[in-house]
C-alpha cells in the first residue's frame, strides 16, 4: 500500500517500547532506530493474553512495514497479518538466523521467525526483500 506525504501523522513509537517490553512475556524486539525519512505510524501492545505487539512504519517512499510479535503460530499471524493462502518462499538469513519467507497475490513480503512462545513477523507491501532484510536486522 502506498500512502500520499502528508496523509498518515507520525507516533511516538519510543514511548510505547520500555513498558511494552517490561509487561512482555517474550523477547519483545522494536527498532533501535528508524531509517532516514522512515516513520512510525501506528502502535500497540495488548497486555492480555495471548500477548501482541505492532509497530506500522512507513518507508521515505511511503511503503507500508508492519512488525507484528506476539504469542500465536505463524500459521495464524501469516492468515491474519499477509494473507490465508501465502506462499512461501526461500528462507533468508538475518544476523545469522533464518527466517521463512511468505509471498501474497497482492504484493506482500513478509519474513516470519519463531523463538520460543512468540513469532516475530515483518511484512512490507510492494517493499523490496533487501530493504525488509535490513529493517529486520535492526531490530532488537
């Protein structure tokens, strides 16, 4: 999805990360910081079970990013988050780990990891791979 300059307000992401991941029951991840000209458009933390966190960005060209983590299957986030029928795809690695890939008819990308109780997913619409591979290893 690509959004017009201007049309989505920016949101303090930072404020939500530090109690986000204090009452977290996983390794809650978040950008350290954001790439040049990218912004934080949307984000939550549900607290009640099963847990989740969300992070929306936008891309300097206005691509949407989304970093979906909480305490559910891949299968489940992938059906609610890309697509029910996502394709998937080789598996990248990032810093070392692998991560699945996935693929949508609607020009989807999402790299989805499991660690432990939660799955961690990034999915980007119309975003190159190479730029989801690198947001991902800048999370943390």
């Amino acid at each position: 999805m690509r959004v017009g300059p201007g049309l989505v307000s920016a949101v303090a992401s930072a404020k939500v990360v530090a109690p986000a991941r204090k009452a977290a029951k996983f390794d809650l991840v978040a950008p350290t910081s954001l790439p040049r000209g990218w912004r934080a458009t949307s984000v939550s933390f549900s607290d009640t079970v099963p847990q989740h966190w969300h992070l929306g960005v936008l891309t300097a060209d206005d691509r949407y990013v989304g970093l979906e983590q909480g305490q559910a299957s891949p299968s489940s986030m992938l059906e609610k988050y890309v697509d029910a029928n996502a394709q998937r795809g080789a598996p990248v690695a990032v810093e070392g780990r692998r991560w699945s890939t996935y693929t949508d008819a609607g020009g989807d990308l999402a790299l989805v990891r499991r660690d432990g109780v939660a799955t961690t997913l990034v999915v980007g619409h119309d975003v190159p791979k190479a730029t989801l591979v690198s947001y991902t290893a800048g999370l943390s």
